[in-house]
C-alpha cells in the first residue's frame, strides 16, 4: 500500500512539473510578445513626435507671423481659461 501512495504521490508531483513548465513556456512567450509590441509602439510614437516636430518646423519657417499669432492665441486662451478657474469662488 505504501508503494502504492509513493508512485500516485510521484505521478502526481511528475504532472505538476510538467504543467509549471508548460505555464512557464506560456509567460515567456506572452512576455515575449508584450515586449515586441512595446518596442514596436515606442517606435511608432517616436516617429510621430519627429513628424510633428518637422511639421511645426516647416509651418514656422513658412509662416512665422500666422504661428507666432496662433501661439499668442493659444497662451491666451489657456491664460484665460487658468484664470477664470482660479477666479471663481468656491
């Protein structure tokens, strides 16, 4: 009987090893992917900010006065909306 509940007792750790390594596979893999599509992301994103950043380049050179005025406009609005915001009473 005792020969009996060793070999269940060491079939039964021997299937718990496979699944832990079957589940270890798994978050590799799905860490793995993770990681590629973080990286494929952040280059993306980099790729946009430079886009923007010639964007706004090209808009300057070509139309200094129009993006100094619609700067002006921009400070002004938020300057507005900051002080209307700390104005009110509470």
């Amino acid at each position: 009987m005792e020969a009996n509940v060793k070999k269940i007792v060491n079939e039964q750790i021997a299937e718990t090893a496979e699944e832990a390594a079957r589940l270890r596979e798994a978050v590799i893999h799905a860490i793995d992917d993770s990681m590629d599509a973080a990286r494929k992301a952040a280059k993306r994103g980099r790729q946009v900010a430079e886009e923007m950043v010639e964007d706004a380049e090209h808009s300057v050179r070509h139309h200094p006065l129009g993006t100094v005025g619609m700067a002006t406009m921009g400070a002004f609005a938020i300057g507005a909306v900051v002080g209307f915001l700390l104005g009110r009473k509470r």
